[in-house]
C-alpha cells in the first residue's frame, strides 16, 4: 500500500472506528410463525444463535441463548400448543451488536410461572421436570412472561469481555 | 427415525460399562427420547451394575435431558448399582450447579478418576 493509500486508511479508520461487521446501528429485527413441531423450533434457533456467533457474542454468550430458547421453544411447543397442530408460535427478535431480545409466544391456555415448583429443593431434586425456566433465568439477563403466560420475553445483553 | 443408530459408544473395562454420548448436542425431544431409552437399555436389559457415563462429546444439554439423567440415577440405584458422570466440560457443569443436580450425581473429572474404586 502506498502512502496515499496508507493516509486513506488511516483517514478511514478514524471517521469508523468500530467498522467490522458485527456494528449496526439499528438492530435487526425479524418475525417467523412455525407450527408446533420441535423441529421447526430447532429450525429458529439455529437461526438465531448462528447470528449471534457471526457477531462474535462470547461462547458462554452463545450457550446460554441457544440453552434458553431450546428451552423456551419445547415448553411453547409442548406445554404451550400441546404439540396441537393447528397451533402455531409466534418468535419474533432484535438483535444489536451487545443485545438480543427474543419474544415467543404460544397459543395455549398460558400459566402461573410462580406455580412451578422450586426443581432445587431437596424434595424436588429427583424429579425430572422443571428446570427449563430455571434455567432461562440463569443464563438470561432478564426473562419475563406476559399475557396469560404464553408470551416469553428472553433478554440477553452482551456479557462484557 | 424409527430404527435410531447407537447414540452411545460402549465399552467395558472390568465390570464398568463406560457409555460415552455420541451426540454434541442432548437436545430436542425425539432425539432425548432415543438416547434415553438407550441410557434405560443399560439397566433395564443389559442388567449392567457399574456405569459411566462419559461427556466429553456432549456441548449442549437441556433440561429434558437433565430429566433422564435423574431417571436413570434412580433405576441404576433401584437396581443397586452405580452410576459417575465425567468429562462434563465447564458450561455443561455450570448447568448442574445450578440446578443443583452435582448434589445428587456422582460427577468425576475424568474417567479414570470415575474408574477409581469403582
């Protein structure tokens, strides 16, 4: 490179100095229905986690959306829909360079979230159900339900490296 | 789908069976269903009493999947048996803690340290 081109750069460099692919200005948003099959739930995050991978978002990051939607879809799917398949779920999400936020929801007679027993209780350690909000709840920054709860907000900011 | 390969790669050292998961990820549901019933295989057909369960492949997992873990920790301790878990890489031990699922697993870093003294 030549000195012009070097001073180019360089000029470049300063007007963007974040220029890589992972920097948006607005987040990207998107909409998808799918039917009540796990399948098509895998479908969407996969979608979803590959975005934040091609973004760079650590592997702790990456991790826990793909644990928390893997989560979030079977329990929409299963005990949202109850597999009913002339019901659909709807997943709409924005993702930003350090913020994702992922909005499910199913067509089902919703829940009390606070009615999920506690899965870390001693009494309740050996049961095989209910850890999956649990687990949203951990690997998420924020999570919440809305509606009659059969809408799930699933937030995750970029964790700081 | 109905005539599902092994997703369990067994071997026999002694008396333990080391069943190490060929799956990166125990996700979705058919595919938990499958690798459960041949987790239950182990115990339920094969009568084995010393199983090791071996995650080194394993990079996801879901709560479904913690359900049949408990599951089968339970029929191996019906049947008087043992059951250790090892090679469980950091993020998948993070799922454990939290759930607080290492108080009821034997959990091992690696297999030779859940072949001690089995």
């Amino acid at each position: 490179m030549g000195p012009i081109g070097l001073l180019l750069s360089r000029v470049l460099r300063s007007l963007f100095p974040k220029a890589h692919p992972g920097v948006m200005s607005s987040p990207e948003q998107f909409e998808v229905v799918i039917p009540s099959d796990t399948s098509a739930g895998q479908a969407v995050q996969e979608r979803i986690v590959s975005r934040l991978e091609e973004l760079e978002f650590s592997s702790r990051d990456v991790f826990g959306m793909r644990l928390a939607l893997e989560e979030a879809l079977v329990n929409a799917i299963k005990h949202g829909n109850r597999m009913d398949p002339d019901k659909t779920v709807r997943v709409e999400w924005a993702i930003s360079s350090d913020f994702v936020r992922v909005v499910i929801e199913d067509q089902g007679p919703g829940f009390q979230p606070d009615d999920v027993p506690d899965p870390t209780m001693e009494e309740n350690l050996e049961r095989p159900c209910g850890r999956g909000i649990m687990l949203m709840r951990a690997f998420m920054s924020h999570v919440e339900y809305q509606g009659r709860g059969n809408i799930l907000v699933l937030e995750k900011r970029r964790a700081s490296a | 789908m109905s005539n599902p390969q092994r997703r369990l790669d067994l071997e026999e050292i002694g008396n333990v069976s080391i069943a190490k998961f060929v799956d990166k990820k125990i996700l979705d549901e058919t595919n938990i269903q499958i690798i459960g019933n041949q987790l239950f295989g182990l115990v339920d057909e094969d009568e084995r009493k010393k199983i090791v369960l071996d995650f080194t492949n394993v990079e996801y997992l879901s709560s479904a999947a913690l359900g049949k873990l408990i599951t089968m920790d339970k029929k191996v301790k019906a049947a008087k048996g043992k059951l250790r878990l090892c090679c469980i890489r950091p993020e998948i031990y993070e799922v454990f803690e939290i759930t607080r699922l290492n108080k009821i697993f034997d959990i091992r870093g690696t297999q030779e340290q859940a072949l001690e003294g089995f």
